[in-house]
C-alpha cells in the first residue's frame, strides 16, 4: 500500500554505536505528520518530505486467467502519494512525524474490471480511503547522511489497509545526490495478514496468497 504504497516507501532496530546501526526504533505516538513546507517541531532534526509527482505505489499478485497457458503478475499503480518521515538528533525515527499515505482509490492496472474489484471488494476504497505507513526504524544508513552513492536499506514500520494494522518489514535501495533520498523498497504479506478476502472470480484460474507492495520515492530536505 504503498508500490505502495506505496511508499513504498520496508527494518529493524539497533543499538547506537553496532556496526551498520542505521536510525533506531523511537516510542509509538499518535502520528500527525505535519504538511510540507511547515517549520520541524522541537525534537526535529532532520525532516524530508515527498517531492510532488515524483514517487509511485504498486501492488503485485501471481495470478492464472482462463485462456492463459502461463500465470502472470497482476500489477495496479499509483502516483497519488503523501508524507514525511523525520529523525532526530540521535538518527531515531520520530513517529509521529512521520507518515506515507497512499490513495487507495486511485491503483490503476490494465483491465478496468481488476481495478473495479480491488478499488471496491479488496480495499474497499470507500470506507478506508488510505493505505498507511508509519515508519520505526531503519538500518544500513547512518547520519550524518552520504552526499553520493547507494545504499541497501531495511526499515519497519506499520502497515494499515483496510483499518488492519501489522508490523511490516521493507527492503529496498536508496541513491543520495544533490540533498535528496531516492530509491524504492517493498514488503509481501499474505491476504489473510490484513483479513482481505482472496479474490475468487469466474475469470480467475487462480490467485498467490502473497502481496508484494512496492514504493518508488523522491525525499527532499524541509529546511
């Protein structure tokens, strides 16, 4: 939900000063994560935000038509993505600073019959408008942040669809150029993970019982 999303942008903690330690885990709190362009709260130290239209949500599942020989990945995307996430002064994530928000009415795929279901059967889009991830921690980067290069990343962080929430657990890479974070990560969960019905539609062979949620992000500095 975010890929995602997606959002998409999936990490565990660890202990300052451990080899590889990137941000650590911080206290759960009511996420209300401020709009971009807003001044950082106190306890803020670096905060970035998502550059506009520069970043997607996509979902994957296996699936087999009738009349296809071979299964296929079904695959539904969206650009309407939202959020922040900020760290403070030790690289610990602050969580209720720090949200991705996916529309969930707005995954497009190539067949308008597939989006009608999971816009209204699978995320039932009406009484749950957003997909949610609120960020807790992540590893394989440290601040002070690089300038340049790549970097493979873990994060945790929870997942809400449907009104579910669920520890989740995404992997991805991140790019550093020019002050900005770039890069994608992903996690899978099962239909059953967020009590959504596994489609069973005549049109439909069969469906993978596993979701790979997928997010493209651009993360620019709020100064």
């Amino acid at each position: 939900m975010v890929s995602l999303a997606v959002a998409a942008l999936t990490m565990l903690a660890c202990s300052p000063g451990e080899p590889g330690t990137a941000f650590a885990k911080s206290a759960s709190a009511k996420v209300e994560a401020l709009p971009p362009g807003t001044v950082s709260p106190p306890g803020v130290m670096l905060r970035f935000v998502l550059a506009p239209s520069e970043q997607a949500a996509r979902y994957r599942v296996r699936e087999r038509l009738v009349g296809h020989d071979l299964p296929n990945d079904a695959v539904g995307e969206t650009k309407s993505v939202t959020g922040a996430i900020a760290f403070d002064s030790t690289g610990s994530i602050v969580r209720q600073e720090s949200k991705f928000v996916v529309d969930a009415a707005t995954f497009v795929s190539d067949q308008n019959r597939r989006d009608g279901f999971v816009r209204g059967r699978l995320l039932d889009a009406r009484q749950y408008p957003s997909v949610v991830l609120v960020p807790s921690s992540v590893r394989g980067v440290a601040l002070p942040l690089p300038t340049s290069g790549s970097r493979a990343i873990e994060m945790t962080g929870d997942l809400t669809v449907r009104g579910v929430t669920r520890p989740t657990t995404w992997k991805g890479t991140v790019n550093f150029k020019d002050g900005r974070v770039v890069g994608s990560a992903a996690t899978e969960f099962t239909f059953d993970d967020f009590q959504i019905e596994q489609p069973r539609v005549p049109v439909l062979l069969s469906v993978a019982d596993t979701i790979r949620l997928e997010i493209d992000f651009n993360l620019i500095p709020q100064r």
